[in-house]
C-alpha cells in the first residue's frame, strides 16, 4: 500500500518550530514536543482553522395517537465564500395539515412546495443570477405571495383541506418570516425562549380578549380550532415579520404536536442541554412522545453562529 503524503499543515509548523526527530526526519504528530507557537505558525493555523457556520438539523414523529403523517418540512441553506459571492441564504418552513383522508398530508405538501418552487426561483436562483437580491421586490412581498400561492393551489387541489405554514427566509443579516396558523417559531438563546409568531386560533384569540387564561386555553375543547390557515379561502391575510439574524443562538421550528405537549420552558432546557443540534431535534420529539404523542410531531433547528 501506497504511503499517505504527509499533511503540509504539519510538515509547515514543523519546518517554523525547527523540528525533527534525531533521524533528522520530520516526526509524527504523535512524537510533537509541545511548545509555543511562533507567530507565522499561529497565522497558518489560523488559516486552516473551520470558520464557525450556521448548523440546521430536523426531526419528525407520526406521534403515538395518530395512523399517518400530515406535517410536511423542508429546509436549505447556502453559504458562500469569496468576494463576488452573493449573500446566505436560508429557507426553512413547517406547515401541519389537517382535514383527514390523506386531505391534510397533501395540503401541507403542496403549500411547501408550492413556497420552495416560488422563492428559490424569485430570490435563491437571482442571487447567482445577478449576485444581488431582487431589486424589484422587497423580501417580504416575494415571502407573502409565495404564501398566497400557496393558499390558491391547495384551495384549488384539495377541497376541505388545510394546514399552518410557517416560512423563514435568511438572506443577509436578517430574517423574514411569514406565518399563518398555529405552528411557532422561536429564537432560543441561553437565557430565554422568545415566540416570534403569534397562533390563529380560537383559544389565543379568546386569551387575548381576556375571556380565558393561558391555563383554560391548555385544556379548552377548542384549542385545535383555526381561525386563519392556509385552504379555508382565496383570501388570505399572511403575518410577516423581518428581524436581525440572531447570533449565538438558535431558531426553532415546530408543529403544535411539539410545543402542545412541552412547555416552552422544557423546550429550551433540552435545546439548551444537547450537546449537537441532531440531538436536541431528537430530544424534543422523544419529549412529546413520551408526554403522550397526541399529534404529528415536526421540529427544525437552525443555530447562528456569534459574528
């Protein structure tokens, strides 16, 4: 077998520190006497060094009450290094369907393609096309008639369905989200867990009326009740939103399946608690199962670095 060629990293440092063994070959790493770096060496590690990059990872459960899947997710993200290189750019969205006989898994399935198909063609696909974002469009129009697509196509295809839709896109140092129904997103940093979309339903609805609590609203026959998502009409009224990117802290996608059974509290000691972000995905879904797994389970995450 052909001998591996020795790392030039190594065999750099070893020629700045004046290194060999008394062969007068260069040694392994494992015969390195340690030893302050000199600063030419210090550079060159510098330059080899991983830049730190956002991390995503998903996970999803039928849950342990329901006989199939109507939660659809999809995320991407892009970075680019060089210096005519467009932007990053992320897309993540979680849509939960509801309506029976295969109505709710097709509704959530359409709604996302139908927003993945618009914006990577209306923003992904112009950033390398002319190395800017659309000029003639701001970011959250192309995010709410994506939605409104969306919304149409499902009317459309599948009468009687529906589903939630929660989309972010990251481009820049910012992010836009775009929100109908009663799936969440949060930003969870070290200290806190913040709810960035606000639920369509009748329960919220009620609480911030006054006429129940937060308590009431956890146990309320209606809780599932929608007063606003995607398929219930032509027209429809999309929040949208744009924030800073966060930094050295973590976007959280869910489904109610998810944030329905654990506490927000819970949540963000397990996100907090795992030592990668797979595990924390993982953490979260065996959490609600094992709070009884009521509903179809979809969780994404997606860590900003510190700039």
């Amino acid at each position: 077998m052909a001998k591996p060629a020795a790392n030039p990293l190594l065999r750099a440092l070893q020629r700045l520190l004046g290194i060999s063994d008394k062969s007068g070959k260069t040694p392994g790493p494992d015969s390195l006497d340690t030893a302050p770096l000199i600063p030419q060496a210090q550079e060159i590690l510098a330059a080899e060094l991983p830049q730190k990059r956002m991390l995503v990872a998903s996970a999803q459960s039928t849950g342990l009450e329901r006989s199939h899947n109507e939660d659809s997710l999809f995320f991407m993200h892009s970075n680019s290094q060089g210096q005519e290189l467009p932007s990053d750019f992320g897309l993540y969205i979680i849509a939960d369907g509801m309506g029976g006989h295969r109505a709710g898994e097709l509704a959530s399935a359409i709604s996302v393609n139908t927003v993945v198909n618009y914006l990577v063609n209306q923003i992904f696909l112009q950033l390398y096309n002319s190395g800017t974002e659309s000029e003639n469009q701001p970011l959250q129009e192309l995010v709410k008639e994506a939605m409104e697509d969306s919304n149409l196509n499902v009317v459309e295809k599948v009468p009687g369905g529906g589903t939630t839709l929660t989309t972010v896109v990251f481009l820049g140092s910012h992010i836009t989200i775009g929100h109908v129904g009663d799936s969440r997103a949060y930003i969870c940093s070290d200290d806190s867990m913040k709810q960035l979309t606000r639920d369509h339903s009748l329960v919220e609805r009620l609480c911030e009326l006054g006429q129940i609590t937060v308590e009431e609203a956890a146990v309320h026959p209606q809780r599932n009740v929608l007063y606003r998502a995607i398929g219930q009409g032509a027209n429809l009224e999309v929040d949208i939103a744009t924030y800073p990117a966060p930094q050295d802290a973590t976007l959280v996608l869910c489904s109610d399946g998810l944030w329905g059974v654990v506490d927000d509290e819970m949540m963000h000691r397990i996100i907090t608690d795992a030592p990668d972000l797979q595990q924390a995905c993982n953490d979260l879904v065996f959490a609600a199962n094992n709070a009884g797994g009521p509903d179809n389970i979809s969780v994404i995450l997606v860590y900003f670095p510190p700039s």
